[in-house]
C-alpha cells in the first residue's frame, strides 16, 4: 500500500471533497498538499510554512476553496487549498489548538487543550460564541446537520452538544461522566447513532433518539486507545489505535472484520476517507501519510460466510489479543 513519507511527523489529515488532493498538518507548523493518481502514487502540489509552530488540526471547507489550520501556538489560519496562500490568522486560543471543524461557509469550529470551543464566521475577525464547558483537551467533533447540532468529545469524560443555531454560551446536553478519556467520535447509521472511542479501548454507541446522557452499548476489545475513527459505510468503521494498527469494525450486529493496515508500533493520529471512499488516509509518528485502498474491501467481506455470528463482548477480547 503506497506511503506518502515526510521528513517530519504529521499531526492530521483530510482530503479535498471533490479532488483526488490529500493535506498534511506537520509538526514544524508546515502545511502540505499531494495529489494521488488512482494506484495512489502521489506527487507534491505545494507545501507551505503558515506557523513556526506545530499545524496540529487541518479540515477542509465543503466548498474545497479553503482549508483552516489549527496551530500549537493558538492561531487559526485559513489557507487557499489550491495554492497554499494565507487568506487570514487569527490569535484564536490562548492554548494549543487540537481540533478544528469546518461546519458551514459561515461556521468554523476549534477547540483548544483546555477544552475550549470557539466558533468563528469567516467573515469576522473575531470569535463569535465560546464554550468552556470542558475542563481538559477537546479531541474531536461530530456535526449532525438535521438539528444542527455539534457534538464534542473531551479527555475530560464527557461529550458535550451544541446547537449552532442558539446564541446561548451554555451547551444544549452534557453527558454523564464516562470514568474515560473521550478520544474520537462518528456519525454511523445514517446519522441516528454515534461511536465515541476511548482511552481504554472503548467503542461507545449513543443513540441520538435516546439522548445525549449516557451511551447505550459498549464494544470492547481494543487492546489500546481509540484515537481516530472513520465511517467507512453507515454500518462499518474504521479505528485507529494507539498499537499502530487500523482496524474495521461492522456495528449492529457486531462484528470485528480485521485490522487492514498498520504504522508498526506508532499510534495512529488521525484518520480521513477521501471523497469518492476509495483511499482511507492515516498519520502516525513515523513520519509518512498512509493511504489504504478501502473500495473493494466490503465486496471481500460480503463473499464471506453470511451465517457467522456476532461476536460476543468476550470473544472481542479474544479477537484483538491476539493482534
């Protein structure tokens, strides 16, 4: 499987929605783009220094004109995606920024390591709303444009939810304390449930149509962190683990479909998918961009005996001792 390799770690990852264009947020505050053929060879379209800091968040606009950068210094910097040229930079944080979330053409969402949540309109120089209901390190978000509500999972055990549409500077829910650090969420079953990784190898189902206090299931088996997940389809995800390895999961019935790519012993950063679901992309500490080829690996797993049960909570255990 073809590796992009840098000279320095990469942080984050994310891919144009309507090119085969995949960015890189690098540790000596670089910004890099590469444009992959579809063997995912890749070659270099641009790469820029926007911070001397480490570039620890990037997302894309769902427009593909800009994407925002998010730096260990605290600013935020839009980009032009094509080119790399800084349109703005904004002082953003007082901390290092770990997350940033393109919501809207008016919305743009980043939180910090002290689990601050600033909403930005592009339009403005300034924030526009804050949060400060977390009080450790906001690790990822999840949009659900139906209610148009933004869910944030915390390393403080929480997840918190935002209607982007209230001025109010109070969330709509905070969920209970989970006792774990909350790394990673997705959106699954066409939006109506969510999977939230954890700190100690937890795969949490929330059902939105049960609320947002407690999930409603839980898969272990995960002999490390969850640190990035991925929908690959509505029922199978991807995740990412502190052991370095990639692994795909069906949910409802549950059913682990094996690891499909590994960083050796480096953590998995991040994770993203690319726009037409062919390549899924990867960062870990060694200092390369990953791209597995994911578009024929349902057709495999649909060959497969359809009569196998699903796995019991102890037969996860098993499941994953053993990687």
């Amino acid at each position: 499987m073809p590796d992009i390799r840098l000279k320095n770690q990469p942080f984050d990852v994310v891919f144009h929605p309507q090119s085969p264009v995949i960015y890189g947020a690098i540790l000596t505050g670089e910004v890099k783009a590469f444009r992959y053929d579809e063997e995912g060879e890749a070659s270099t379209s641009w790469s820029v220094r926007p911070t001397r800091r480490a570039a620890r968040a990037i997302s894309v606009e769902a427009s593909g004109d800009s994407i925002w950068v998010g730096a260990k210094s605290g600013a935020l910097i839009q980009l032009g995606a094509m080119d790399g040229s800084i349109k703005s930079e904004r002082e953003a944080h007082e901390t290092a920024i770990n997350r940033v979330a393109c919501i809207s053409p008016q919305l743009v969402v980043s939180g910090d390591d002290d689990g601050v949540i600033k909403f930005w309109d592009p339009r403005q120089p300034d924030c526009i709303r804050t949060y400060s209901q977390h009080y450790d390190y906001i690790s990822d978000f999840a949009y659900f444009d139906d209610k148009r509500q933004l869910v944030a999972t915390s390393g403080d055990g929480h997840l918190s939810v935002i209607d982007i549409r209230s001025n109010k500077p109070s969330p709509l829910s905070i969920s209970d304390d989970q006792e774990d650090e909350l790394l990673s969420i997705v959106p699954i079953k066409n939006d109506t449930k969510a999977i939230v990784g954890s700190a100690l190898g937890i795969l949490s189902i929330w059902n939105r149509n049960q609320g947002w206090g407690d999930c409603v299931d839980r898969i272990p088996g995960h002999p490390a962190s969850i640190d990035a997940l991925v929908a690959l389809t509505p029922d199978i995800i991807a995740s990412g683990s502190e052991d370095g390895m990639i692994r795909v999961t069906q949910i409802q019935p549950h059913k682990f479909l094996g690891v499909i790519a590994t960083h050796e012993e480096y953590p998995i950063e991040r994770l993203a998918l690319d726009y037409q679901g062919h390549w899924l992309g990867s960062v870990s500490h060694d200092e390369c961009i990953k791209l597995t080829d994911v578009q024929n690996l349902f057709e495999e797993s649909e060959n497969e005996d359809s009569d196998t049960e699903p796995v019991t909570s102890k037969e996860n255990d098993d499941f994953f001792s053993n990687l």
